[in-house]
C-alpha cells in the first residue's frame, strides 16, 4: 500500500516551513507535487502533496516528526476510498485539521 502526505500551513513562517519539509523529502526521493496557495478540494489550508510507499513510510515519517515544528501533516493511506483514506486510513502529525468531508462524500475520482 501506498500513502499521501499532506503538509499544511497557515502564514509566511508556516509556508516556509513547508518548503524546508519538502526539501527533506525530494532529498529522501519522496514524489513531491507543486505548493496549492488555497484551500482545495477536502483540504483547508495551503499545502502540498507527496506520495511515499508503506515500506519507506516510516524512515519518512520520522524525518518529518524530527524536522516540523509548526506545520500539521496529514498521513493516509490509498486504499481508492477517498472518505476512509481520509479518516479512518489517516492520521496526523500534530493538531489535526478538520476536514472538508462533504466535498469527499460527492466526490467521484
């Protein structure tokens, strides 16, 4: 199985932040995807995405327990059911955020 990583911010000091995660990341060889400056789709605050497999999930996810400070990362698996992948298949790194769930429940990707 595969997992999403989500890093979120919500200032300047947040964003840049986030860009030092996801320069750890692309130097673990991480697939890592463009800065979204809005909030989208499920998601409520800026971020990026990176995908990462179960096997090297937790070297990652201790790079990113060890490196964040502000930034709350969400971590779910993609088991191609976008609601269960985004609950009860995740979980976060810090102060969870909550989550558009009604855009999951219409969503037909």
């Amino acid at each position: 199985m595969n997992y999403d990583i989500h890093i979120y911010w919500c200032d300047s000091g947040e964003r840049d932040e986030a860009l030092k995660l996801k320069e750890i990341l692309i130097n673990n060889n991480v697939q890592t995807f463009s800065l979204v400056e809005f909030p989208i789709g499920p998601h409520p605050l800026p971020m990026f995405e990176a995908h990462v497999s179960a096997t090297d999930l937790p070297a990652i996810e201790a790079q990113l327990v060890a490196n964040r400070v502000n930034c709350s990362i969400l971590i779910h698996k993609k088991a191609n059911d976008h609601m269960y992948d985004h609950t009860e298949g995740a979980r976060w790194l810090d102060t969870p955020l909550e989550l558009n769930l009604e855009f999951l429940r219409t969503f037909r990707g």
